[in-house]
C-alpha cells in the first residue's frame, strides 16, 4: 500500500516512514501542500496521512480542493488539534478518519488498513486466494495449516496480486508498489522476489504473462 504522508516535522515525518515500511507499507513523504499537489499528481498512492498546520497552506484547503476535483483517496488526518470543531471539520471536508497527535504507530497502521479494506470493499484483513490465506495485519500467510513467513517485498508482491487476482500487474506497476521515489531498484528485483515466492507456494501459484507481467494461475488449477 502506497501512501502519501504530507507532514512539516522532519522527525516526525522520519519516525512515520520508518514506523509505516515496517508494517508492509510503502511510504513517501513530503513537507507542504504544494509538494502534495504534485505527488499526487504524478504518483499512484493508495492512502494519504495529512497533517492539518502546513507551512503553505492548512491541509483541509488541500482536502477540500481534491474532493471538489473527484479524488476519492482515502485521507486520515493526523493533527495536534483534535477537539470535537476540528474533528468535524476534517470529517465535513472529506477526511476518512482523524487521528490527533501523539498517537502509536500501531493505531495508525491499523487505521490505514481499515481505510483499505473500505476501499477495496472488504470487511477483514484477510485476503484469499488457491489456498492461501493472507493476513494483512501479520504480513504472513496459512496454507494447509501451516504458516509461511514472507520478506517485505515478497509480501507486498503478493499482496498487490492477491488484491486483483484476475489482473495482469506488469514490472513496473511491481515495482511502484515496493519501491519510492529516491529508492535505486534493481533491473532483476522483481524476478526475483517473483522466484522467492514460487519456491514457497509453488511454481504454478503465480504464472508470467509474457510480455505482460505476471498473475495468479486461476482458482482450483494449482
């Protein structure tokens, strides 16, 4: 899950990326308003974590203009300013949820992972799939009763196929999913992880779409 953090306190900001890539997340983060406008503009983010008091501008002009363009990203408004008038204020304006500072970085991840079930239309973290069962939460996986482990990058491989298992995802949607802006990727990154995960769930789980990328094998053909 790509999510966009716009947040002026660097610490704050290093502590959120930090805390986020650690449960399975993929994040970036920029500092202003403006910043934001253009992230989202360039950049496919599944969730945004918006501070309210920005140095260019509050964060619920930056809401209200997105919701009055057609945005539907899920926003979770994390502020300093959480009496009853400014909760509403975030809700009325578009927010999805509203998080007031200090908060854990546990509540913030499970926030955004219920912004994403919501989203995607589910009601739990578990996604399906040929016998697999994956936890979202956990970032691990069960099948046959037994519990498979993942690194973070196979997980969010997984994750992103597992998410739209009817769908081709090509290497560079892959590639957007794990990786940020001022990350170096490796030419092989993804064939590889790709390999990783065969050797756990089997070489048919997930089959190459040649000259497309790759997708689930369909239900019962494993």
């Amino acid at each position: 899950m790509r999510v966009l953090i716009v947040e002026d306190d660097a610490v704050l900001s290093d502590g959120l990326q930090a805390g986020l890539r650690l449960s399975g997340f993929s994040p970036e983060a920029v500092s202003c308003c403006d910043d934001a406008r253009h992230a989202l503009l360039s950049e496919g983010f599944e969730a945004m974590v918006l501070d309210l008091m920005l140095p260019d501008g509050s964060g619920l002009d930056l809401l209200r203009r997105l919701r009055a363009e057609g945005s539907s990203l899920p926003v979770l408004m994390l502020t300093a300013r959480d009496g009853l008038d400014d909760r509403v204020a975030g809700l009325d304006a578009g927010a999805d949820d509203y998080l007031g500072k200090p908060f854990e970085l546990p509540e913030l991840s499970a926030r955004l992972r219920a912004l994403l079930r919501r989203a995607q239309g589910r009601s739990e973290n578990l996604l399906s799939w040929n016998g697999l069962t994956l936890d979202t939460a956990r970032m691990t996986g069960l099948r046959d009763g037994r519990e498979i482990a993942f690194a973070r990058r196979e997980f969010g491989i997984l994750q992103a196929l597992m998410e739209r298992p009817g769908a081709i995802l090509g290497k560079p949607q892959l590639e957007e999913r794990l990786y940020g802006w001022q990350e170096d990727v490796e030419s092989n990154t993804v064939e590889v992880h790709i390999h990783h995960l065969r050797a756990k769930l089997g070489s048919g789980f997930i089959r190459t779409v040649r000259g497309a990328g790759y997708r689930l094998a369909p239900e019962g053909t494993t």
